[in-house]
C-alpha cells in the first residue's frame, strides 16, 4: 500500500532519514521561537510594519512586556483569552505573551458572522480587539465573563506620520466606547495599570495543554467555522519538516522576507509566514489591510522571498504583471524563493500561464503549490520536488505535491480499505502534528483517531510516484435518488474542458444537496465567447451524459470573475444565495429561470 511503500521519500534530501528519527524539543512554542530568535541576534528585523522596522530584541522584550500585563491581570495556566485583530505586530506580542505563561489564545474567524461569533469567547477572562472592528464583538464583550478589553491600536507600530492620522480617525471611533464601559483599556492603558508586575512570568511547558485556538478555512454559509485546539507539542512539531525542506535549495536563509496579510487565526500563514521566518532569521512585512490591490502593489515594493496566497489572489497578481509586461513595463520577479499557492489552489491550465509568467519574469521557482489543514497544524504535503514546475497535463486538477517530511499519507474508500495509486478517495494522515481537538462551549472536544489517522474529509488521488492531487471536500455533493454520489467539483471541471469555458463554479442552491439538489452553474467565459443558447445547450448536453438520472443542472449564470472571501478563497456560499440571473436551454430558445 502506498502508506507503507512511502514512495515519496525518494525526494527527501539524504540527510533526511537522520532528522526524521531526531526528537523535537519539549519546549513551548515561544520557548522554541524566542531561543532561534536570540541566537539570530539584531542582525535582520524581525517585523516592518508601514515603514517602521522592529528589531528582534524589541519583539522579545514586547512580548516580555505583555506576559507580564497578562499576569498582572491575574491570569495564569488554564486561563483563555480572546483575540480578535489582523496581522499587526501587537498581535503577535500578546498571542507569544499568552503562550509564555500558559494561557490559552482563543482567535475567531474574523469573517465569521455576528451569530456565530458568540460561541468564540468560551470562558476567556479578557479580550484583546482591534479597535477598527471593536463593534462587532460589543454584545460578547459586554458580558459579565469579561474582566477587561484592551483595544488594539493599529497605528501603535505605525511610523509617525500614519499613526497620526490613522491614530486620530481610531480614537474618535473607540472614543464612546472607551468613556462608557470602564473595562475598555487603550494598550497604554493596560501597560500602566498591570505592566507592574515582578514576579515569575514562563509557565512550564506541558504536553498536552491547549495553547491556542485557530478558526478553520472552511466556514459555513452563516459564518460559522470550527474552533481548532492546538498543543505546543504539535506546533513545534511542524518544524521537523521545514528543517528538511530547507536542505532542498536553502530557501529559508536569514536576511531574506516573507509577505504577511494573514490575520493570527489563519493558521497556515500563521506557520509559513510569520513562525518560520522568525525561527530562520527572515524578516516578516506585515500588512492587515487584504486586498488585491494592496497585494500587488506590496509584492511590487518589498520583493519578499516568501509569500503564501490563495489562487484568486495569485489569479489577480499575474493578471497585473501581464498588462505591465504589454505596458512595456520589466517586470523583475527574482526575488521569488517560496512563491506558495494554498488555501483555495488554481486550474491546471491557469497554474501552467502564471508559470509562463515567472519565467519570463527572471523567477526561479514556478508556483509552489501545498496543501494543508488547521487540524494538522497547517502543511500536509507540498510541491518542493526537482522539476517542480513540470506538471503532469492529463490531470483536471493540479497536483498540491508530496507528503510533508513527519507525515504519513494514504487514500482510503468509504469503508476505511486503503486505495493503491491512482484511485481516488479520502486522504488520511497520520501525524504528530494533530489537534487536540475541537473547542465546544469553551471546552476542548478531544480528537480521536482511528489507529492513528486523521480523516481529512477531502477527495484525493495519489500517483504512482507518491504525489498527491486534491479534487475538492468530499461533502460538496448532492445524492441522485439512486444513491449515487455526484461531486459538485467533478461538474465544474467538465464544464472547464469546454472550449469557451474560462472558470467554472457549481453549488446547491441553499446547500439542499439530499431531499431537492438545486445544482446550477456559475461560469466565466473565455474572451470573445457569448452566453447564447449554442453554448449553454452544448453545456447542458455534455454534462447531463455523465450526471444519473435524477440530478441536472437547473441553470447556468454567467460572472465576469469570481469574487473573494476574505481568507482568500472563492467566496463560494455567496453563490449558492444568489437565486437570479440563470439560463436554461427549452426548445430551442435560453430560458430564464430563478429559485
């Protein structure tokens, strides 16, 4: 079976087997990062953020600043807190000040809607919001459980000239605020008031103890995201793996940077852009501001070595660098090392035109393409092989590469007997890098596992030189009255084989994928094509010869391009509320249809 021949080894760097047998440190995460941190010395930064360069000592003594207002607020092991704000280096402080002495970081989807946000505050004692999105958490952090709220200033790390004037437009908001509820505490509020205290701050690492929270990538149409519990043990953990990556062309080296839009709960980018530049001796760029545009414009100004995107956002940055590039603009893309595509990967033929792109753009790299989950901690297999930017062109899906170095992968069926290669069905792992489990009610839910395998619940295959491609999450499906399974993914991709076909997206129309299936189909076209009733009926004909009886596309609605979530992501559930604007092919003539 392809879990025991691990066939992928093949290539692991020689030295590999040597730092897969080593024991990892028992140490928690800070204690981990802060020693790397101080051997690196003040040589790189370790943030810049807005212009503003903070220094590796200056991030170690924040961080020992905020252990000691969390003790000073009387919080110690066991305890929880919340944290809700973008990337901004505050963040950071008090998410390592937490784990410095034991207490929980509770992190919410900042997507997530108002309803689903009241099951983030658990039992944590205090709260650490960014100011620009304090109202959104007001009727949470008016209750009783809440001892203090500290308010995330933005600007604080700014240089001068933006945190004055981003500064003042914050404070007039909070302003109300902060005069009406006397738990509500500037930063420079809660350093005077708990910054005093002197006794003993590091708390003992602990083997099983729940250190932070993150909120998983794939949130329900209502908002609602699971709430993933891991332990300093598996966050560390993750490293062993990075360590043998970086045997391979040396890509983490110190002085080089990496491009961080992440908010601290995406924990992926927390891992890839934030924890192993830190432990490796780069220089993080934080931005808490996501949008394309900004994407652009600072991967244009700081040339990072390391960046970590979704396919749309990656979609949008080569579309910019080839209207520069017919501008008569050089566009210089060598300072690429890590060029990471996750979270929400890309077409074969798309991936194939950005890899076009970086090579004439002096890249050397092509797109590195991964594949992750929060409840392994972030990185389940990448493509880091030799000749990685050669793909296998008789897939309908790209390749997201070969197990991560610690990790133990397999493709099973429905009644748990492993596949051989080539066969598609659920990816399982095995891993030392797995949640704790889930957060319910502010308790921890313990994950078990069967014989060791963490159920990813995402349908794969693996070739026969043990590189995985990902077709999509197994519960994207509706059930024909027959029992057949239908992937919604498995449509979308055989209406991209047509030939005026540029992106396609199918969904239920309000996830009713057992009882009624409302399948419809939202498309972008090539340029030239027309939505007329030639093309929707040689659609509509191809795809009913491979649906069963009982499931059809009940319309096809055409988008000029697929709009974006705020983790980066196809905002796919907006489209399954959109109940307007689809056609149908009915004797001859296109029939609007609506649910």
């Amino acid at each position: 079976m392809p879990s025991e021949e691990k066939v992928w080894q093949k290539y692991y760097p020689p030295s590999a087997k040597e730092l897969l047998e080593k024991k990892m440190p028992e140490q928690t995460l800070w204690q981990y990062v802060s020693e790397a941190i101080w051997e690196q010395g003040d040589k790189y930064d370790a943030f810049v953020y807005f212009g503003r360069h903070i220094k590796r000592s200056t991030f170690l003594a924040e961080v020992e600043k905020w252990a000691r207002v969390l003790r000073g607020m009387g919080l110690g092991v066991g305890d929880q807190v919340l944290l809700f704000s973008p990337a901004v280096p505050e963040a950071f402080y008090v998410l390592f000040a937490a784990d410095c002495i034991g207490v929980t970081t509770i992190m919410p989807n900042m997507a997530a809607s108002p309803e689903a946000l009241k099951k983030y505050y658990a039992r944590a004692k205090v709260a650490f919001v960014f100011d620009g999105m304090a109202d959104l958490l007001n009727d949470i952090l008016a209750k009783p459980q809440f001892k203090c709220v500290v308010l995330i200033n933005a600007t604080r790390s700014m240089s001068v000239p933006l945190k004055i004037t981003v500064g003042l437009v914050n404070w007039v908001k909070t302003c109300k605020v902060r005069h009406s509820r006397s738990k509500y505490l500037t930063m420079s509020q809660a350093l005077r008031r708990f910054g005093g205290y002197a006794g003993p701050i590091e708390a003992p690492y602990e083997k099983e103890r729940m250190a932070m929270v993150f909120s998983s990538g794939g949130t329900t149409k209502t908002g609602e995201a699971k709430l993933v519990c891991m332990t300093d043990k598996a966050m560390v953990e993750m490293f062993r793996g990075m360590d043998i990556l970086n045997l391979h062309m040396n890509p983490l080296a110190p002085g080089r940077t990496s491009f961080c839009q992440a908010p601290p709960f995406v924990c992926t980018g927390f891992f890839v852009l934030v924890l192993v530049p830190l432990v490796f001796g780069m220089t993080v760029y934080l931005e808490p501001r996501l949008s394309q545009k900004l994407f652009n414009s600072y991967v244009k100004k700081i040339r990072p070595s390391a960046v970590l995107t979704g396919g749309p956002m990656w979609t949008g940055f080569f579309r910019d660098v080839e209207q520069r590039i017919e501008a008569g603009e050089e566009v210089d893309l060598s300072h690429f090392v890590l060029p990471f595509m996750g979270g929400e990967g890309c077409t074969p033929e798309k991936l194939a035109w950005m890899n076009k792109l970086l090579r004439y753009c002096k890249s050397p790299t092509g797109i590195v393409s991964g594949y992750g989950q929060s409840e392994v901690f972030s990185v389940i297999t990448v493509d880091y092989r030799p000749g990685m930017d050669e793909k296998k062109k008789d897939k309908l899906v790209n390749s997201v590469g070969i197990p991560y170095p610690g990790l133990t992968v397999g493709i099973f069926d429905e009644n748990g007997q492993e596949l051989g290669y080539g066969q598609r069905g659920e990816l399982w792992v095995k891993t030392p890098t797995h949640m704790a489990g889930y957060l319910d009610d502010g308790h921890l839910m313990r994950y078990s596992t069967d014989d060791g395998w963490v159920h990813t619940g995402d349908l794969c295959e693996m070739d026969e030189d043990g590189v995985v491609y990902f077709y999509g999450r197994m519960g994207k499906h509706v059930v024909a009255p027959d029992g057949t399974r239908v992937y919604l993914f498995d449509i979308a991709n055989r209406l991209r084989q047509d030939r005026d076909v540029k992106e396609s997206l199918v969904v239920a129309i309000n996830n009713d994928t057992k009882n009624n299936p409302q399948v419809v189909a939202h498309l972008v076209l090539k340029e030239d094509a027309k939505m007329d009733y030639e093309l929707v009926k040689r659609l509509d004909d191809d795809i009913a010869s491979m649906l069963p009886e009982g499931v059809e596309v009940k319309g096809y609605k055409q988008q000029k391009e697929f709009r974006m979530s705020l983790i980066c992501k196809t905002d796919i559930f907006s489209y399954g509320t959109e109940y307007d604007g689809y056609w149908k092919p009915v004797d001859g003539t296109l029939k609007a249809v609506s649910f």
